[in-house]
C-alpha cells in the first residue's frame, strides 16, 4: 500500500526479468545469473559473492533459498523508506544552521524567509515536547505525503510545497 501503482509495475518488471523459470519465486542461482549480466566481465566470483550475501541475511539460518514475490515487495518498501528517512536527515541538516541537532525559532526564520511572528506561529504546531525547538522526530512530523500524487513532493504546514 505504501508504493504506487507505477513503482509496483517496474518492481513487478525487474522481479519477472530476475526469474527466468517463471515459478514465481527468485532462487540464489537465478539472483547470481541476473547480477551477473548487469555487472562487469570478469565479476563472476563478486556476484556469487553478493549473491549469496543477500540470501544469507534474508535468511540466516539457511531455512529458505527462494524470494517470493511479496518478500521482493517488501524489501522494495523498506529501501523506499530508508531512502526517505535519508532526504528528511539532509533536509534537517539544511534548516540545523548551527549543527547542534535541534532546529529554532530563529533557524526557520532564516532558512523560510519568514517573520518573527510568522514563525512563532507556527512552531509550537510542531513542537510537541514544548521545549522551543525542534528535533528531528519532530521535524519529521511537519511532513506528510502529498495526496493523490506518485511523486515524492511533501507539502509543509499544508501550504509550502517541496519535493525531496
């Protein structure tokens, strides 16, 4: 539910291009034979190697050595969030000028172009612990997906629209 109709068809793509038996599931050989052909002449050993490692740490204790469809979605889910987390992280560092993890009253200021008083407003909005600044969760917090769309844009405080 998390990815868009459009993400869901290219990951439904790669995951028919990377089992080429057509069962329905991705085996270690097949994941090898794949990264293979996308990599370098001479990789073959590096490839076995990556190859292995992801099943290893999808399934440590050897119990599976097959990737269904839905395990491929979910992996899919979890990069597209780790990726996120990441845009929001450097969007943060963007408005903590003085680098001490925390964002102020006078940190927005500068960074929206906005007025005191505008900010002043709009800060205890956000500001769920109440102590005057905000950290990163509550930075977090600000944002929200834009409805209805398949990009990335993000809409702060309902009217600023940004794309990460």
């Amino acid at each position: 539910m998390q990815l868009t109709s459009k993400q869901l068809r290219e990951l439904r793509e790669q995951f028919l291009l990377v089992d080429r038996d057509g069962d329905g599931r991705i085996s270690r050989k097949e994941l090898a034979i794949s990264m293979a052909l996308a990599s370098p002449v001479g990789a073959a050993e590096e490839v076995r190697s990556l190859a292995d490692a992801v099943f290893d740490s999808a399934y440590p204790n050897n119990s599976n050595q097959e990737i269904e469809y839905t395990e491929w979605l979910a992996a899919a889910v979890h990069q597209s969030c780790y990726q996120c987390e990441e845009a929001l992280r450097a969007a943060f560092r963007v408005f903590d000028l003085d680098g001490d993890g925390y964002i102020g009253q006078s940190e927005l200021q500068r960074v929206l172009s906005q007025t005191p008083e505008e900010v002043a407003l709009c800060l205890p909005e956000f500001d769920t612990n109440g102590d005057g600044v905000l950290d990163f969760e509550e930075f977090k917090g600000i944002f929200r997906p834009e409805q209805g769309g398949e990009n990335s844009d993000l809409v702060l405080a309902g009217k600023t629209k940004l794309s990460l």
